[in-house]
C-alpha cells in the first residue's frame, strides 16, 4: 500500500481544530473528504501535529496509507476541492511505514503579536494585538531558560491525557518583524496549549506583573495554577516539522 505525505497551510480561524468531529468543520474533515473524492476510498489522516480551534499552520505535514496509486497531480486535484482557508502545498508518495507524527523529530511555532498602540485591520485574527507594556530584556531572558529539558507541567491544562511532562526545548527566541514581535519556538514535542501558556505567562513577566525567576522556577515543575493565562489562539501558527 502506498504512503503518501501532504504538506499543508491553514487560516484556521473558521476550523475547529485539526481533529475529525462530528458535525464540526474542521481541516482534517475538509482533507478527508477532498481525498476520498479523488481516490475514491475512505482515508484516515495521521498529522504531525494536532493544532487547536483557531490555531493556523504554514507548514503541517500529514500522512495516510491508500489501497490505490495517487495520481501524479494529486496536488492540484485536492486543492481544486478544498475550501479557500486551507491548501496542500505539496503531496507525494514516500517510504513505505512513513507516519508524519511519530517520525517527527522536531517541531516548531510562532506566535505573533501585534506590538503597537493601535490595532491593524490586517492583522484582525493573524496576530494578538499587545498596546501595553513590552520589557524586550525580560523576554528574551525567558526564552533563554527555555531552553533545555524541562517540566512544562504548568503550561498545560490540569485535565490531560499526557503521562509525561519533560519536554526538550531546542530552541526559543524573541524577534522583532517591524511592529510584529515573534515568539519561535523549537521541541521535541509540544502539549496542548503549551505554546500559548508560555506567551501568556512571559507576557506578565514583559508587563512587570512577573519576575523572570519566577518564571524559571515553572520551569521545575508546578501546578497550572501557577502559570499565565492562555493567550488566544489566532496569534500561534505550526511553522514547521523536521523528519532529520
């Protein structure tokens, strides 16, 4: 059975999420539909990563295994059925046993904000809109503890499924676009609603309500509680996800 990779780019400000539901419109659903139609099979995607109601992606990758050979414009079929807010940038047939999750070393976010005064109607649900205080110093020592190995219990929600809480963070930065302030942020593996606990929770240190120890000392281990509110989703975009 050939296996097949997708590379995909999102606006996922209308999706519920990544993830398949019932009655719900979401980018795993309108893929699957597009897919079944050209190959005229039931498919079940595998992503690389599960990205939240809101949550955008330039560069998800998903895989799936099909019972016929895809043919060779599969590309542009499935984005001649696909709605306007979602594309699939490139589809291809790879290595037998390929899976776009548990082969992924790496994977990588960015979180905008809009760090300015006033608002932009172009950034309206592309960037978090941030008019207050910005200490640039204390963020960027932040991001430095960041990285490393760490227990990111405090930076996700209390209900979970995940077992382990150690994540191996290899690389996050603070990084200034004209009136955009980026976060990046590279790991092994992420948990739900990390990346936007950890922009919440430096975003108090920035705005002095928050030490950089304080910080830190999540870093070991703590409840939820002790962490930052979630910032909103339509600032964090799937960047990347690296197979080498």
């Amino acid at each position: 059975m050939p296996t097949v990779r997708l590379e995909i780019e999102y606006d996922g400000s209308d999706f519920r999420g990544w993830a398949r539901q019932p009655g719900l419109r979401t980018v795993q659903g309108e893929l699957e539909t597009a897919l079944a139609t050209v190959l005229r099979e039931p498919i079940e995607l595998t992503v690389a990563g599960r990205t939240d109601t809101g949550v955008h992606a330039v560069g998800q990758v998903a895989s799936f295994e099909t019972a016929v050979q895809p043919p060779e414009d599969l590309t542009r079929r499935l984005n001649g059925l696909a709605p306007d807010d979602v594309a699939v940038t490139a589809a291809g047939v790879v290595a037998d046993g390929f899976n776009a999750r548990h082969d992924a070393k790496a994977r990588s976010y960015r979180y905008r904000l809009l760090a300015r005064s006033t608002p932009s109607p172009f950034e309206q649900g592309k960037a978090l809109w941030w008019p207050h205080r910005i200490d640039r110093q204390a963020l960027d020592a932040c991001a430095v503890a960041l990285v490393g190995i760490h227990d990111f219990t405090a930076f996700t929600p209390t209900q979970t499924d995940h077992v382990r809480f150690d994540r191996d963070i290899l690389g996050a930065s603070w990084q200034t676009e004209g009136d955009i302030l980026n976060f990046q942020i590279t790991a092994d593996a992420f948990m739900r609603n990390m990346v936007r606990v950890l922009v919440g929770t430096q975003l108090e240190v920035a705005s002095g309500r928050r030490t950089v120890d304080s910080f830190i000392q999540l870093l070991r281990g703590a409840p939820r509680t002790a962490a930052g509110d979630t910032a909103p989703p339509h600032g964090l975009y799937l960047e990347s996800v690296s197979y080498d």
